[in-house]
C-alpha cells in the first residue's frame, strides 16, 4: 500500500465528526497536574475532561514530552474549530516520573478524583503494565501506544477490558525488521536486548520467529542480555563484534542505542545496527555522529511533505517527531469516538473496540480480542549520515 496520509485528510475526518478541521495545530501547552476540582468545573462548563499520564521527567522524558505535546496540538485544533459536538476539550497532564508506583498513583488520582472520561496513555511498556490491573477496576479507557500485546491482553488471551494501543504490536514491528533485514541480505545476527524493559523484551521473539521462518538461526552465544547496571557495552558487544555478524538487532532506548552504537564504532564494528522505533529522530542527534549503518522502523514518511514541514516546525520542541503524531492520533481518534456516541462508558468502550479511523500514522484498525491495531504500514529506514532516508514501506 503506497498511500501516505496527510495532515488535511486525518483534519477533515475530524471536522466530518466532531466539526474539527485544517490543519494541524503547531499550539502545544505546557503540561499540567489536573487539579482536584477540573473534573466538577469540566462539567459545569459543559466540557470534556481527558487525561494523559506521561513521563514528563525522567529517562525516557523525551518520549512522554513528545506524545503529551501532539495530543495537546490535536486538543488546541479541535478546541479551535468548536470542540466535539459544541463541547471544548480539557486535557489535563499527569507526569508519571518513570515510576511505576508514580504512574498507578497518577492514574487512581485522573480516574477517582479528577474523574477524566479517557486517558492518553504512554508509549512505554513498563508504565502500561504497571497500571493495566488497576486499570480493570474502573469505568475509563486507556488508549495508549504501549507495542507489548502483554500490555493489553491477559495471558488467557483475553483483553484487559480499559487498555488500547494505537500503534503496531511488538509482534507486528520485529516481524518487519527481520523481513527488513532478510530482504537486504543479511545472514548472521547478534541480539543485545535489555531483559528488563518490557518494550526491549517484547520486540525479540518476533525478529527470532521470522529469522527462522527463514530458515536463519540465531545462537544461543550471540543473544546477549542485560539489565540497568550493566553499562560496559563494548563488553556486551565484544562477543557480537568478534563473530563478524552481518547485523545486530538492538531493539533498546534512544539513551541506551546511543551508548551501544558508540561502543561498537569504537570496537571496529563494520556490520549493520537494527533497531527500533527509538533508533529514529532525535537518535541521530542525541548520537551526534555519523549514523548510516542504522537501521530503524517508523510510524510516519518524514519524505511526505506535510509531515516533513510539520516536523521542521515543531523540530525545535519536540524531541521524538514519531511521538508527536502518535499522540495527535490518539486525540484524534478519540474525539471521533466522543463525536459519535458520547462520554457514556459502554458506548466509548464499544466504539473504541470497534475503532476505524484514517489517521497521519495510518488506517488504524482496532481489533477487539487484542485492543492493538491490525494490518497497519510501517516504515523502515536509514540515516545518510545523519539525515533519514526512507527505504521501503512494510504492510502490517
């Protein structure tokens, strides 16, 4: 499918619904914890009272920054086109520190006190799974970008009934890279994954799976594991680097991808580098360096040229471009559900489950026994030097 989604047809989708048009907004507002008394005020205004529970500080600050600021866009544009259906929209920001404990206290306070009717949830794995149980005992949907399916299905395979994602699986995204790096040729692989991020974790079955549909096997010696005190990467690496291997899948954060492709430039590596979705802007500008043996997956075309000015519009405040969107997609997408059936629980949940929007990262599709999207595009991509080049569009 070579169908590129712009910001004026996801906008018009919008204005059909909900009576919000245009363009996408460049506004984004500074986050905020809800106060006790928003959702009572919310109501007499006659307004519709969202959350968005986020790592605004901490390692992966830059992830939450970027998704709170595309779904504030995204609030500012339907806000500034009449609201859904004559009702504004008021969002209010929970920073979760990149804590667990943080993020279910966070979420119990936007649910009970606050009373928010949905909540724009995290694009990081270990957030999500921490507030998924507490999450069944209440009555307001979660529609976040955690790609862990454990994030939203039980391990009975039935889904957690509040917890959405508006992006492709971990199973659908490995499955790409390794078709990816098949395609172009390569044999041999090492894996340096982080066993205890759920995000690093979830995406290393998939690519192992595909490997060998392709009748490709990745040893047990060149699978190398760590955890969070482990910062020697040229050690992890050593083993990986002196094997030769064609390519090493690194599907770890932006902090963490920068460390790794630094101590394997400095071991000599001269093989590729897979990554995943944080192996995309700002990889390249955190690293620094010249960065044309990554490989990574993205949500967007930076080549379309909407999305290209839009980024180069918000480049200075945002730090994670795919974010972004990601975020104006969940908004977007919600305010489609609210356009149509209400704030009502069972109606928004159902409408959620059942979900087909056509949004800037895509068609998105929700199926109701996992909560995750089926049969979306993704992107796979390199840098010459540091610029990202698109390479080829991988259906779903």
């Amino acid at each position: 499918m070579k169908r590129i989604v712009s910001f004026v047809m996801a906008a018009g989708m919008a204005l059909s619904l909900a009576a919000c048009g245009g363009a996408v907004s460049g506004a984004s507002s500074t986050s905020t914890v809800a106060p006790a008394a928003s959702s009572a005020a919310a109501a007499d205004d006659g307004e519709i009272l969202i959350g968005c529970l986020q790592d605004i500080t901490g390692n992966t600050s830059g992830l939450g920054l970027s998704v709170q600021k595309g779904a504030q866009a995204a609030v500012d544009e339907i806000n500034a086109n009449g609201g859904i259906n004559g009702k504004k929209i008021v969002m209010n920001t929970y920073d979760t520190k990149g804590d667990v404990t943080e993020a279910v206290n966070s979420y119990i306070t936007a649910v009970t006190v606050d009373q928010v009717s949905l909540i724009v949830g995290p694009p990081v794995a270990n957030i999500a799974n921490a507030i998924k149980e507490t999450s069944e005992g209440y009555d307001v949907p979660v529609v976040g970008l955690a790609m862990d399916p454990a994030c939203q299905t039980k391990s009975e395979g039935v889904p957690y009934k509040n917890m959405f994602a508006l992006q492709p699986s971990a199973t659908t995204q490995g499955d790409i890279m390794a078709a990816f790096a098949v395609k172009n040729g390569y044999k041999t692989f090492g894996i340096l994954y982080n066993q205890e991020n759920a995000y690093s974790v979830s995406l290393l079955a998939p690519f192992v799976d595909r490997l060998t549909e392709d009748n490709i096997t990745v040893d047990d010696s060149m699978i190398v594991a760590y955890g969070a005190a482990d910062t020697d990467y040229k050690t992890l690496l050593l083993p990986l680097v002196n094997a030769n291997v064609d390519a090493i899948y690194c599907p770890n954060y932006t902090q963490q991808l920068v460390a790794i492709e630094t101590a394997a430039t400095e071991l000599g590596y001269k093989g590729k580098i897979i990554t995943g979705l944080d192996g995309a802007p700002g990889f390249n500008t955190t690293y620094g360096g010249d960065c044309s043996n990554i490989y990574y997956i993205n949500n967007i075309n930076t080549e379309d040229e909407t999305i290209a000015a839009k980024i180069a519009e918000i480049q200075n405040d945002v730090s994670a471009p795919n974010k972004y969107f990601l975020g104006y997609d969940i908004v977007m997408a919600a305010a489609d559900c609210i356009a149509k059936v209400g704030t009502d629980y069972t109606a928004l949940h159902d409408a959620l489950e059942n979900l087909s929007y056509e949004g800037v990262t895509g068609k998105i599709t929700i199926d109701p026994t996992t909560h995750m999207p089926t049969g979306m595009s993704m992107y796979m991509y390199t840098y010459d030097n540091q610029t990202p080049v698109m390479l080829e569009q991988f259906a779903g």
